[in-house]
C-alpha cells in the first residue's frame, strides 16, 4: 500500500489555536460575485484509511477549519469575473483557449483549465489575476503560495487541495469518520439526486443546486462535472487531481463517484465535462478561538468558575473581559496593552496559587496553554 508523498507546493502550515467550529453556511460577495459556502470543522481530523484506485491512502486530513463552495462556479460567475478582469491568459496558451460548452447562466462553467482556475481566485482576492495564493510564470510554471497570501489579504480563495475537497465531500459532519460517498453513504447514490449516467440519463451538467444536499450542505460533489484540485497528482509530475465525476459516466460507472476515484489532468487541459469550485481560508483568529474554547467548556462541563454563585459568575465574566480586551488592543496595535491583558487572564488560569485561579477543571491547562501560545506569537515577555 502506497503512503502518500510529501507536496511541498501544497504545505499550508498556519498554527491554529482552537478547536472545530461545526459546519456552517455563509455567503460572499466578493467584488459583483455571490458565492455561497459551508465551512468545514473538526480541525486536526485524522486521515481516511481507504484505499484509492491507485493504491494510495490517507486522504482527508486538515488541521484548520476553511470554507467550500456551496456549488461549482458557474457561467454566471465567471462571466463576471471576465466582465470586470478580462479573460484569463498565459502560457501555454492552449490552457486559456476554450470557452465554457454549455452555457446556461447557473450550469457549471467547463472547459476551464486549472490555470484559469487560479486566476479566477487571485481575482477574487486580491482584484487582480496575477496576485494571490498562485503565481503563474510565463513559461507555465505554477507556485502555490497560501501563507504568504494570507498574511497579504487576510482571506484567501482558493482550488481546494484535494484533501480539503476530500474532506468536504466524504468526512461526516458529526466528526465521526468518513464515507464512501458524499451523501454520507457507503452505497451507491440514486440518480435522481446526483447527475450521473444512471437510470436518469441527462447527457448535460444541471444547474448547480438541483440535485439533493450532500451531507456537509454541499452539491454536486457527486457527478456534474469534475472538479479541479489544487494538489499535484503525483509530485513527480506537473499533473493535477480531480475529484467529483461527472454527468458523462459511461455505462454506469458509478465508482467515479466514490472516495476511492482518483483523476488526473495537465493544468492547461480543458474539458467539457471539468469544472472547479473554490475553496476559502482566512488568517487565524485566536481571540475568537479562545472565546469560543471557554464558551465550549462551560458548556461539557470541562471548565467553571472556582466560586459558585454569582461571585463564580463574575469570574468568568472578569476572564472573558480580559480576552476581549486583549482582542480589542491587538486591533489597536496596542501590543504591549494586549499582551498585559493576556498575562492577567494567563494568571488566573495557570493553576498558581497566587494569585488565585478564577477557573478549574480539565480545560483550564488547555485554555492557559492557549493563552501562552498568543502571547508567545505576539513575541509578549
């Protein structure tokens, strides 16, 4: 059984400081373009142990919490980004010679190569094709840069890496493990629900939103269209993963549906049965994570004030205070004020004897070891 390689071009690695948010849905509008999403909790997720149908495994992990596309982009999208930006070019310019096949307003655009992909998210980050988490060389060559973008925008869209599509499609919202499909099943979806050569043969991809939910609030992460990953097939080529299938499945060849299909394209390939959706990360924000770790602690029991009564709510009040305040400094710039803040919350959960903690139980270590990190990254003495 083969492991998976090491692809450096697809290293994210952002410290968060915090735990799983539960999956949710949002929506941008991001310059003119509306995109629905659904976030992805349960950070720091294991790996799925099943076998792809090239023998690789242990797909699906993420260690921080992003967003998804609700559904695949659509002609009506990218008509608005090539209203506003320009079509996409570049070399090899067989990468940027198709137009979309089908074109109703809410099918999924086609015929649109992985480096149009990447330029339709630098637009929506940064207003400008060239500039985001993908620089595009001249001679076709493609660097992946999320941490550097993110430190310039703040939020980043994105080609979901394929453990990130993974996990969006196949990992249960109760954090319990993954399926074998998306619609949270290990058996075969029906095809009144998901757009594939089953009994309902459609010949063309729907609009997106038509078919059934999946179980992370997706669409279409069954059949459609395939769908672009940003990851590298193989590091040892230029080629990039798809996921998804398609409406166009010969012969019932439902498989391609499945957790185990595996796809594979040059990035300038440009298919009428390929499309993309995009994928969404944002720079940490460990104050909100704090908060939200305490609020969540509470609530299983795992951390309370150590008076009862009303002076214990005043302590876990007094704490949370002191976080906000520091959240509300750190805006401010005001890194000596937030890290004093911090050293007061740190102080009542350290589990010294002086001065008195104001919280116990089996969070507090976690909670303080929390705080230590934020003060270690905002380099507090």
């Amino acid at each position: 059984m083969k492991r998976r390689k090491n692809e450096k071009d697809n290293c994210f690695c952002i410290n968060y400081f915090g735990i799983a948010a539960s999956n949710s849905a949002s929506a941008d509008n991001v310059r003119g373009i509306n995109i629905d999403f659904v976030t992805i909790g349960h950070a720091g997720n294991a790996p799925d142990t099943q076998v792809m149908d090239d023998g690789t495994t242990g797909y699906g992990a993420v260690g921080y919490d992003y967003r998804i596309g609700k559904y695949e982009v659509t002609n009506a999208q990218w008509n608005t980004f090539i209203a506003a930006a320009s079509a996409p070019s570049g070399n090899p310019s067989k990468g940027y010679d198709q137009n979309t096949f089908y074109t109703g307003a809410n099918q999924p655009t086609t015929n649109v190569s992985w480096y149009e992909a990447a330029q339709f998210c630098n637009y929506l980050t940064s207003g400008d094709k060239g500039l985001g988490a993908y620089q595009l060389g001249t001679d076709g060559s493609i660097t992946v840069d999320r941490v550097s973008a993110i430190s310039a925008y703040g939020t980043v869209y994105v080609i979901p890496t394929e453990d990130e599509w993974y996990k969006a499609a196949y990992y249960k919202p109760d954090g319990s493990g993954y399926s074998l499909y998306a619609n949270g099943l290990n058996t075969v979806p029906s095809p009144n629900g998901w757009n594939y050569a089953g009994d309902l043969y459609i010949n063309t991809p729907w609009d997106v939103g038509t078919g059934t939910e999946e179980q992370n609030g997706t669409f279409d992460m069954m059949g459609n269209v395939w769908e672009w990953n940003e990851t590298l097939f193989d590091i040892e080529s230029s080629v990039r993963s798809a996921r998804g299938g398609s409406f166009y499945v010969v012969h019932n060849d439902y498989f391609t549906l499945a957790s185990t299909a595996r796809h594979n394209m040059y990035p300038y390939d440009e298919y009428w049965t390929v499309g993309f959706r995009i994928a969404s990360v944002s720079k940490p924000d460990p104050i909100g994570e704090i908060l939200d770790f305490i609020d969540k602690s509470v609530a299983d029991g795992n951390l309370a004030p150590v008076k009862p009564g009303p002076a214990g709510e005043g302590q876990l009040g007094a704490l949370i205070n002191m976080v906000k305040t520091a959240g509300e400094l750190i805006k401010a710039e005001d890194m000596a004020g937030a890290c004093g803040q911090l050293n007061a919350a740190l102080r009542k959960t350290d589990g010294q004897a002086t001065p008195p903690d104001f919280v116990t139980g089996p969070a507090s270590t976690e909670l303080a070891q929390m705080i230590q990190d934020l003060m270690t990254s905002l380099g507090c003495s």
